[in-house]
C-alpha cells in the first residue's frame, strides 16, 4: 500500500516491480478518467501497458442505446432494454483465484507496514460501533442475512423503523461485493412466482447502472451543471438567511421532525435511509430554496457509500433538474411523508429522544399540539427542540413560482 499521488506512485512501483502491464477497472468520473490517462501516458514512456475493464456495472457507457443510436434519458425505456439484453454471460462470476499466479509478487522491501489512518489523514471515527459488518466476510454475512428477508423488500423498504434495506450500498461503492453477484441473485430470485421483492431490488440495482451511464455520456454534471441546462439559470435563496437554513438542516434543526432525525441518522452514522434521502433532499431546494449542490456536497462528505453518480442523480432527481426527475410542481410534504413512513414515530424517536414521550398523534408536526400539551411530554419548542423553520405551504408557493418564472 502506497500512499501520495497515483499518477506518480503507480508508475514508480510498475518500475520496481519490473511488471509488462498494469490492470485496473474502468471509473466514470471525469477526474478519474484524467488521471488514468496520465497513468497510461507514464506507463507508456517506459514502455508498460496500461489496461483497464470493466468491472463495477453490468452494462456500461455505450452498451445500451436507444434505437436512434443515442444514450437513454428516461430510466423505464433504459430498463426494459437492460432487462432484453441481459444473458448469463453478463452475471458469470469472474474466478480470479485462477489467475493469482500471474500477478507480480511483492518483493519484501515493498511488504513493509500499512501506514495508518491517521497517516492518511483521516480522523477517528466510530465506524467499530456501528452495526456495519467491513470486508468482503462482512458483505456476505449482510446479503445471507437480506436474501432471508427479500420477500418482503418491496413493502418495507421504504419504512427506515424497519429493517428494508439490504444495507450493501457501502460494499458496492467500495467493491467488496461484486454487482454482478447481487444482480445474478435479483435477476433468479425475481423469475420465481413469489419474486416481488427481488424485482424491486433488481430495479434498484439497474438505477445504479443508468446513473454510471448518464455520468459517462454527460461529463458536464462533474462540474456542477443541472441535466436540464435551462434549470441551470434558476435563482436559489442567497444570504445570512439561507446560510442559516442550510446550517439548521445539516445539523438536524429544521424543527421538521423526520428531516432532523434523518440528518442525525447520516451525522452520526455515515448512513441515511434511501427514502430519507429523497425527503431531506426535497426539503433543502423545496422548502428551503437552497441550492441542490449544497446538500450533494453535503452528502458527499458524510455519506460511506458516497459515490458521485448515484449521489449526483439522487439529487438532481429530488431537485427536479435531472433526467428523468420529478417533476418541478411534485413538492414533498415532510409532514405526510413523516405520517405515511414513520407512522408510529419509532425512527424519529431514535434520533430525538427529546420526543420520546410524544404520542403518535403530534410527533410529526410537534408544534400543532400547543405549548400546554408539548409541556406535559416534556418537550418546549425553543427550548430542547427548535420551533419549524418555515411553514410548508408557504415554501411550496415559493418554489412554484421559482421554477415557473
């Protein structure tokens, strides 16, 4: 393990090694692109080849067009034509044991200790308390453990009180699960009569391959540009005001409690529900009017999963300025959603403790009850809980006329 800039520590150790070839895996950020050129332009002048593969989708780039030769833009047309193309070849299992003997050995003046993480700049964290079993053991133990309970993926997935989710977006952005192993066991499991579940799974798993693809046809949105170019003109809310509203929101204070818990769920634990992903985001450009950048940048430095595409298509997806977003006038309300998905206030009880003793009835919208009621639960807005930062339907009104100018 090496630690400093690839572009001169590959290069460098391809020297020592004395290798004919370096292999690596295709990425799909810009960034990334550039600097394996300039890996493959060094390698080149020493005379190494430098190849690169296919490895962290299922169809990538170029392999799925529509019929007039042209990348999709809408993800249902973009399935279909994954789901007709798809063959056993594209779900095979790659058994690299058999090629280790190929691969340089490490000589030992290059065995030497693994630099810590200190070392590599990062802060301790509290990774060891979470509920995250890491490496390639610890992928297989979450999928054996989802494959018990994939039946019932599609009614529960969107609740975050209730154990959904598969929880392996983290293994997928960091390879120690295979896509190809969890699509193989989607694609099968959702052919049988009782394959709901893996349907939705597996549609969940294709999203994934559309946002690599529009990444790789439109390089443009790694530097911040909206899908829909006209909504790159639209005016966000500006100021100390703003400023503020994007303080409260990142540190769980909006007074929405299912925006706040959900925060917290990512501030505390690297993590957030999917379907909080999609209500926080709503509720950053659509009630808060700040710009959608602000809260992916957000979430690209809290988030273990993080990955620019999917976080990028997410966003754009809740700001409606992406492909095949939602549309402009499709505002979230964070109070029916709080209602519909957390009905019982078991998450927001998690992450708001304050709450606890708050019946069903107020804990979404904790302010209607009235001071005298809140008092008698122990809570005083202001005081252990913040008051709502706006009202939502004053927001809503706001946004329409934003994006309808």
């Amino acid at each position: 393990m090496l630690y400093g800039d690839p572009t001169e520590l590959v290069p460098k150790l391809a020297d020592q090694l004395r290798v004919d070839a370096v292999l690596t895996n295709h990425d799909y950020e810009p960034a990334a692109i550039e600097r394996d050129e300039a890996v493959r332009e060094r390698l080149a002048e020493t005379g190494r080849t430098f190849l690169t593969f296919k490895d962290q989708v299922i169809f990538e780039r170029a392999e799925l067009l529509t019929g007039q030769n042209k990348p999709f833009t809408v993800f249902t047309p973009y399935k279909n034509a994954w789901l007709k193309q798809l063959t056993s070849f594209d779900l095979k299992p790659y058994p690299v044991e058999t090629y280790v003997n190929h691969l340089a050995s490490l000589p030992p003046a290059l065995n030497r200790q693994l630099p810590t993480l200190e070392q590599l700049g990062f802060a301790p964290g509290n990774l060891a308390e979470l509920d995250l079993p890491t490496g390639m053991s610890g992928a297989q133990r979450l999928l054996d453990d989802f494959l018990t309970r994939i039946d019932s993926y599609a009614e529960r997935r969107d609740f975050p009180a209730v154990k959904g989710p598969s929880y392996l977006s983290v293994h997928l952005r960091f390879g120690t699960v295979s896509i190809r192993t969890l699509a193989r066991l989607a694609h099968e499991m959702s052919l049988q009569p009782d394959g709901r579940g893996a349907a939705t799974w597996l549609s969940e798993l294709i999203w994934r391959d559309f946002y690599f693809m529009i990444l790789a046809h439109h390089p443009r949105l790694a530097d911040g540009a909206s899908f829909k170019e006209e909504y790159d003109r639209l005016r966000w809310e500006q100021g100390p005001e703003a400023d503020a509203a994007f303080a409260a929101w990142c540190e769980g204070r909006t007074g929405y409690p299912l925006i706040d818990a959900a925060m917290l769920q990512l501030n505390g634990t690297g993590y957030m529900h999917n379907r909080l992903r999609m209500v926080t985001a709503s509720f950053l450009v659509k009630d808060l009017g700040v710009d959608w950048r602000l809260g992916e940048r957000y979430f690209a430095e809290q988030l273990n999963d993080y990955d620019f595409a999917a976080n990028n298509g997410g966003w754009q997806w809740a700001a409606s300025t992406g492909c095949d977003a939602q549309p402009y006038f499709r505002i979230s309300n964070p109070i029916t959603q709080s209602e519909k998905f957390d009905a019982d206030g078991r998450f927001i009880k998690r992450y708001l403790p304050q709450l606890g003793k708050l019946p069903a009835k107020w804990i979404h919208a904790p302010w209607l009850a009235g001071a005298e009621r809140l008092e008698e639960f122990g809570v005083a807005l202001g005081d252990n809980y913040p008051a709502p930062i706006l009202d939502h339907a004053q927001a809503r009104a706001r946004t329409l006329a934003r994006f309808g100018k």
